[in-house]
C-alpha cells in the first residue's frame, strides 16, 4: 500500500486506538500506536505532509462505532482507514454471562459490512483492518475464544471480501506473549496494550503498508 503526498490517515475504534487522547481536540493522537506510526512517518517523510487523525473512542462496540461513523470517518473523506473494532462485544458478553448467538453474529457481520460498504461507495479510501485480540493472562480470559474467534474470523472474511490489508493482531500478539510473557504486552487485563504491546502494533502496521 503505497502512502501518497498529503494523505490524511485515519485511526478509529475503541480504547485500544484512543488511548486517552482529548477528544476535544481533534489533531490528538493519544499515547498509543497512532501516535507512534505518525511520529515514524512524519519525520521519515516530511515533504509528504500526511495528517494524522485518531477517531478511537474507549468502551465502543462495533454498533458504537457504527452510530458515528458518519461524522468521524466519512465526513473526513480519509485516504487510509485503519480499523479496529471487536473486543468489546466479546467482553460485553462475558461480563453479562452471555453466549454468543447466531442472530448476534449475523448481526455484528452485517454491521461490519455496513462500514465497508459505506467507505467504499463513499470514499476512495484504502483500508487496514485489525483483528480483535485478548491474551490468555488473567486465565479467564480463555474463557473468550469461543465469542472472540468467531469475531475474528468475520474480520477475515471481510478483508477478503473488500480486499483491505488485514493485520492479524491475535496471532502476532500471541505470539510474542508466549515468547515474552502475555503481560509484557497486554498488562493484567490481557486486551490494553502496554508500551510494547503498542510497539509491536505500530511496527506491524509500518510492515503492512510496505513503506
């Protein structure tokens, strides 16, 4: 994915994209990897004066997302969406005690499809999409895969059939967390990325793009 002259990048989802940004400002990228890829592409490609713009809120499912999506990423017309929305659904579920149904499936596929569609017929944007991730420290969140997984797989179908870059985030971070210790990357909490774990999500997206 080649990044052209003056191309404004888009970054929206949940907290895992927000990072504490102020949303009162519209220029703040947070503390997390959209702060990081733009401060990598700014100073390595200054004369190409690319915007950077983080539309993550903390707490959105994919219907939250869906609901501003209007105002927060079609209005921008942005040339790069990179989106990553998912875990909150998940733990919504478990937090409630909630099996994951087929009606709830179907829905959060058409939702996702919704986006897509949208950005496509709206926008020339390109797209990367991001696979929703938990690691399996604390232990309970084992208990995730069987909502999470079917979540993902979603993700991947889309990204097939949108043609979009598909980053696979689960895979990547587990990966390093058996490597390195699930904490190391995710904290306590085995979804909010520490320092490394935004590290490692910034660096996967710069080799996505084939900068």
């Amino acid at each position: 994915m080649k990044i052209n002259k003056n191309d404004t990048l888009l970054f929206i989802g949940d907290s895992i994209t927000d990072v504490g940004r102020d949303r009162m400002d519209g220029k703040d990228l947070g503390k997390g990897f959209p702060l990081m890829v733009a401060s990598h592409l700014q100073s390595r490609y200054p004369a190409k004066r690319l915007t950077v713009l983080n539309r993550g809120i903390g707490g959105d499912s994919l219907k939250d997302l869906k609901r501003r999506w209007e105002d927060d990423c079609l209005i921008i017309n942005p040339d790069i969406v990179t989106l990553l929305i998912g875990v909150n659904d998940t733990w919504r579920n478990q937090n409630d005690g909630v099996e994951l149904t087929d009606e709830e499936l179907d829905e959060f596929e058409s939702d996702y499809r919704f986006l897509l569609k949208s950005l496509h017929q709206r926008t020339d944007a390109r797209v990367i999409l991001m696979e929703p991730f938990v690691l399996p420290y604390p232990k309970d969140r084992v208990g995730w895969r069987n909502d999470l997984d079917k979540r993902i797989q979603i993700v991947r179908k889309m990204a097939r059939d949108y043609q979009t870059e598909l980053i696979p985030l689960d895979g990547l971070l587990n990966a390093a967390g058996i490597r390195d210790g699930f904490s190391y990357y995710t904290g306590d909490d085995g979804v909010h990325p520490t320092v490394a774990g935004h590290g490692l999500i910034a660096s996967s997206w710069l080799k996505a793009v084939n900068e």
